[in-house]
C-alpha cells in the first residue's frame, strides 16, 4: 500500500526525497538522502528516523535485491508512511575513494562523524526533534545500529530508540574486526534503558538467545516479519510486524515525550 519516493535533486519540500551532503563532503560521491513528511512546516518540531541500509551488491534465489545504497532503503518511509517524521538516510563513508561504501563500513570513525553532523544537521535546519530520533537498517543496517549506532558515548546518545531488521550486532561473528559478542555487548551496554525493537525474516530465537544472558538493560521487543524475503519491502505493506512496530514506535516516542 506504499510506495517509497525516488530521490531527487533540489532543495527538501514536503513529500519529496532529496540528495544532499554535509559542507565536509562537498564536492564528493558522499551523500545522504533527506525526506520531508508531507506535514512538515518549518513552525513545529518532528521526530526522525535515522536509517542505514544494507550490504549490496546482494541478491538471491528468491529475487531480494539490496544495493547498499542511501537511495535503495525503504524501512524508514514503511514505519511512518510519509507523515509525521524526517526521514534521514545515512551513508557509510569511504574516505579513501571519497564516495559512499555499499558494503560494509568503510572509514568507521568517518561514518560515526557524518552520521553525528547529520543527526545534528537535520535537528537544527528541518525542525528535527533532538529527544525523538530513532536509528532503525535492515541486515548490514541492523548490524549497524549498535556497531555505527553505539560506536561511543557521544553518539549513542543521540538515540531515543532503534529499529533493528533482520541480523544483529554479536549474534554471530563477521569479516570485520570487533564483530565477537564481547565487543558487541560492551556496545549495546550504551543503549541503557532505552527500547530496542527487534525483527527478522524466520524468527529472532537467535537474536534473543544472545541477549538473554547479556545482563542488558535495554527495553527489548521482538517480531517476526511473516515473509521469506530477506529485504526490507516488508515495511511497505500491511502486515503484523509493521502494525507491531507501528505501535511500538507511538509507545516510545510517549515516553520520549
């Protein structure tokens, strides 16, 4: 029942996407992608959702596609239906290149810092609400809402929640250093108490064997997505985990508030 918007060109406006980057990457292939809800007025503050996508190039046996890139995420627009939130989606920076990564992080502390410039960015010049900014990715993004999310104090405090579909950060280890479960939960340590939901194509029994003897704080909800694919198209229709994350999200922007 949705259809995400394509990104464009030209300056934000109510109900388009567009391509922007921060003033440290002018002139680069590094960029962001910005949506504005179709509500937005420049005289009321929104909460946003900050979204990081997943590895690509990918693709398998069922037709899922995931690009690894800004312009390819769809969780964020599905979770809001286009109204009521900013919409921020976040590059990971390949400061060699100068260019966006589309598989894993590339320079982690450079997309640790874009990612805080951009949350501040978004706060200051698009009315963004500082105390109701939720992190939410799919597969290498799930990941990386505790691994870019909760890299240090700093920026896991921008943080009044996080969306996490499909993977999560120290279930299993990956080709990247600090991806072992002791490094992972010394990272989700830094969510506190603030709430975490938790979704995955087949089931989240690994995901919560993980947490279950971690000692964490955090305010965990788990969901099945009831489809095979492993994407994020899921979010776009009407089914029982976008309804649950729906009104997961109401709940945790009341506490915010």
């Amino acid at each position: 029942d949705l259809q995400t918007p394509p990104v464009t060109e030209g300056a934000p406006a109510p109900g388009k996407r567009v391509r922007g980057v921060l003033p440290a990457w002018a002139g680069t292939e590094v960029h962001h992608a910005l949506y504005l809800p179709t509500d937005w007025t420049p005289q009321k503050r929104f909460p946003a959702i900050v979204e990081y996508a997943g590895n690509g190039p990918y693709s398998n046996a069922y037709g899922d596609i995931s690009t690894g890139k800004v312009e390819g995420s769809n969780l964020g627009f599905g979770v809001t239906a286009g109204n009521g939130f900013l919409w921020l989606c976040l590059p990971y920076v390949d400061s060699l290149n100068k260019c966006n990564q589309t598989q894993w992080w590339g320079d982690v502390e450079a997309t640790v810092e874009y990612c805080k410039e951009a949350v501040r960015w978004v706060c200051e010049e698009w009315g963004g609400d500082p105390a109701a900014v939720i992190l939410c990715g799919f597969s290498r993004g799930a990941i990386a809402c505790s691994y870019i999310g909760l890299h240090d104090d700093e920026i896991a405090r921008l943080w009044r929640g996080m969306i996490a579909y499909s993977h999560f950060d120290g279930v299993r280890s990956w080709p990247y250093p600090d991806s072992d479960r002791a490094s992972a939960l010394k990272r989700l340590q830094r969510l506190g108490t603030r709430p975490c939901f938790v979704c995955q194509e087949g089931g989240t029994a690994g995901t919560q064997a993980f947490l279950k003897d971690a000692g964490l704080q955090a305010q965990f909800t788990f969901s099945t997505v009831p489809f095979r694919n492993h994407n994020d198209g899921w979010a776009l229709r009407d089914c029982s985990a976008r309804r649950e994350v729906r009104r997961w999200l109401e709940g945790a922007l009341a506490e915010a508030t």
